[in-house]
C-alpha cells in the first residue's frame, strides 16, 4: 500500500487527472486512502458517474427502497463536491423524482453537461425491466450546452420536458414506455437540431401516425416491439436507417422520403415477416461520427448477432468508403445475411490518371487485385442485387467477381439492367455473362438480369 502511494505521489498532476478520466466515482473516492493528493483531483473529472446498480445488484429486493434513498443522499453530497464542467455526465438510479429531476439541473445548469445519460433501474444484475414514470418539469433538457440525452427505463406522460430543446443534437430513447404516438411525434418536433434518433419504445395505443421529420436528421434507429399504425419519415439528410423491430398492418403503412436512401423494398415487412434491415449511405465520415454511428449499429441486439438485410450505396473505388462497407457486412458474424441490396454510385472524381491515390496511400487502380475475401472467408449472403453496375468499370466487375467465386453469394445475383438505355444495357448484359462465365463458389448460385 505504502509503495504505491509512493508511486502515485510521484505522478505528475496531469498525469493523475489521466488516470481518473474512466472510473467510476467510487474508485476515485477509495484512491485517497492511498494518497490525500488525489483528494482533490477527482472532483475535476470531466466524465461523471452516479451508479446505484452495483449496490443493488447484491441488495435483497426488499430493502431496495431504503438502500436507494441512503445511496441517493450519499450520491447528492458526491455530486456538490465536483468541481468544474462537465463532458459527460450518467446517472442510474432508483430514486425520487426531486432528487433526479435536481441532479439534472446541476448537471446541466451549473456543470454544463454535453452528454446526459439517465438510467432507471427496474431489476437484478443490470437487466431493466418494466418503466418508471415520471413526470419531468417543463424545458428540462433545454440548456444549450446539453447536446445528447439518452432515457432508459421511464414512462414519458407528455413533452413538456423537451420544449424548444433545439439544442439537442442526438437523442436516445430506450425502453421508454409512451401512451400515445402523438407524445413521441411533439418531442421529436420540439427537438429540432436532432441529428441522430435512436428509438426503442412500447406505446399503450399504436394508433396515429408517428412523423419523423427532423431536417438535419443523419442517423436513425427504431425498435417498436408493438403494433404502430403509420410510420412517416421525412428526413433530406438521413445517410443511415437501422430498422430492427417495427410492426405496421403493410409496407404501405411505412412512408420513407430520405434521397440519400434510394431504397424503398421495405425488405423489413416480407410475407408477415419482420426482419431487421438497414439503409446506409455510404460517405467518407468524420472519424468521431463514424465511430459513433458504428458502435450504434452494433450495439445489443436482442442478446442476439445481427440478422436480417441490408442495403447500402458505395463507391467502390474509394478505400474510405469500402473499409466502412466491410465493418457493416462484418457485422454478420453468426446468421448468414438474407438479401444484400448494393448500389453503385457514380463516381464523380477523375480516375483517368493510373496509379492516382486516396490520403491513406492505396491506389484505386489496385484495391481489387489481391485475392483476399471480402470482407472474409466466412461472409455469407443468400442473395445480392446490384443496381447501377457498370460493365466498363474495372473495379465493380472485380468487386462482383469475389462475391461470384468465393462462395460469398448462396442463391442468386441480380443485376440490374433495365433501367439502361439499348447500347448500356447491352453492355452491361455482357459484363454479367462474362460473370456467368467464372467459375463458381457455389454450385446453386444463378446470376441474372432483371
């Protein structure tokens, strides 16, 4: 004990602070036993974690509501103690509606929290089950410096809470219980900078139709476990669309206007089937924006892999673009993909000069030519289409090839010809027969024009 205080007396300040950017609160807290000079440095974290669910998880459910308000008080007198701004701030608890709606305005009023997230605990060993209601005072979450907000676990009963709530600019839902679709449909409108929405919501009455449409909207993720009658999303900017659960009477009953979706199969309702299904617009990102809709996309699925279909627009000569396309297939690692939808987009930048090359030092000229699986040997499809396949470029004839001979297609490719005029079309007729032509990973795959 002593040799590491030692150790950590020693440290650099800056050093300590590192330290302290992940643990949770009552890690800090036992670090001044080991040395008063981390007394202080731990109230300047800028990532803040109150968390009851440890507690609880070992607590007889009969002395949870005792253990809860202790645990609260404890929690508030931590809270005062800090000092300085906040990035992040996530609070799970069980406790009173004061005290929770209190620790919100501190976080957001006096410590300017960029990213709230609000847990309620409902069951043993970190499983939420069922909701709480609560009631929150009206523009809550309206501060300007509050930019994302995730709810889990509560009961919404109107939208008063997210009134001129412009500031946000993500916002999570998760199993949240609502009445009606007309609450989810005002806090959506009252939310009006939204830029990613992530849904996963139980209404009462699935009756009404739930409008989505944010302007700025980019990412949006939806899991409706129950019956919603009309579901309209009118979103000019949504790149990415991760249908995992809705259930409307038919696929008329789903209204998508997203032009950077050109996708409208509505693959998600097929013979009474829900499936789960995803839009992607492939771009070239923000590294932090990609790495936050990636880890949306991957994040628990039912305690299941991801299934389901998926249908995506890439340039395929760009190796930004086609790194991003191999997480998303990777994504599939247990169930074999249902359909693959792929649109290739037109690519607008010269490629005329050989050898012209991307910041990341790969030619696009050479980015098929190795034979390595895309995106591995395991991948599998049962079915593929392919829209806007050019036969003269090099790339995408390369592209379709590995799907064609290394077993990566179970059933059929489809190509898409019609919507050519006579001389394209019977050029890219003849790339697909020189596809016809390769020899096949599997025996049962059919390729053909449509």
């Amino acid at each position: 004990m002593k040799r590491h205080s030692s150790s950590l007396s020693s440290s650099s300040p800056d050093a300590k602070i590192r330290k302290l950017q992940h643990p949770f609160i009552d890690e800090a807290v036992m670090t001044i036993l080991l040395s008063p000079l981390w007394m202080d440095l731990w109230k300047w974290r800028p990532h803040f974690v109150l968390d009851m669910k440890r507690i609880l998880d070992k607590t007889p459910t009969r002395l949870w509501d005792k253990v809860s308000a202790q645990l609260a008080s404890s929690m508030d007198k931590t809270f005062r103690k800090h000092r300085g701004n906040l990035e992040s701030c996530t609070i799970t608890s069980r406790c009173n509606d004061v005290t929770l709606q209190n620790w919100i305005r501190r976080a957001t009023r006096v410590k300017h929290t960029k990213d709230l997230t609000l847990n309620y605990i409902r069951g043993h060993k970190r499983r939420y089950r069922g909701t709480h209601t609560v009631d929150m005072l009206p523009e809550i979450f309206s501060h300007p410096c509050l930019t994302s907000l995730s709810l889990s676990g509560y009961t919404l009963l109107r939208r008063r809470a997210f009134i001129n709530c412009g500031n946000l600019k993500t916002l999570k839902l998760l199993n949240m219980f609502l009445f009606r679709v007309s609450t989810l449909r005002r806090v959506l409108a009252a939310c009006s900078s939204l830029e990613v929405i992530v849904l996963e919501i139980v209404f009462l009455s699935g009756l009404g139709v739930l409008k989505i449409g944010n302007k700025n909207l980019k990412f949006l993720q939806v899991t409706f476990p129950d019956y919603v009658e009309r579901i309209e999303v009118n979103a000019p900017c949504l790149d990415v669309l991760d249908i995992r659960d809705i259930k409307c009477e038919s696929k008329n009953n789903f209204i998508l206007t997203a032009p950077n979706i050109q996708f409208d199969r509505n693959y998600w309702v097929s013979r009474c089937v829900y499936r789960p299904h995803i839009s992607y617009n492939v771009s070239e990102l923000v590294q932090e924006t990609k790495h936050i809709w990636y880890e949306l996309l991957v994040s628990d699925f039912h305690g299941m892999p991801r299934h389901g279909t998926l249908s995506v627009s890439v340039d395929i000569t760009n190796p930004k673009e086609v790194k991003i396309l191999k997480e998303l297939l990777l994504m599939w690692t247990t169930y074999k993909m249902i359909e693959l939808e792929i649109l290739f987009k037109t690519n607008k930048a010269s490629r005329e000069e050989e050898g012209e090359c991307f910041s990341d030092g790969i030619a696009h000229g050479k980015l098929w030519e190795n034979a390595t699986p895309f995106p591995n040997a395991d991948f599998r499809v049962y079915k593929v289409w392919m829209y806007n396949f050019d036969g003269s470029s090099k790339e995408e004839f390369a592209f379709a090839s590995r799907f064609v001979m290394q077993k990566t297609v179970m059933m059929k490719m489809m190509i898409e010809t019609s919507s050519y005029p006579p001389m394209k079309k019977l050029e890219v007729e003849a790339a697909v027969a020189k596809l016809m032509e390769l020899p096949k990973g599997n025996e049962e795959l059919s390729i053909e024009c449509f």
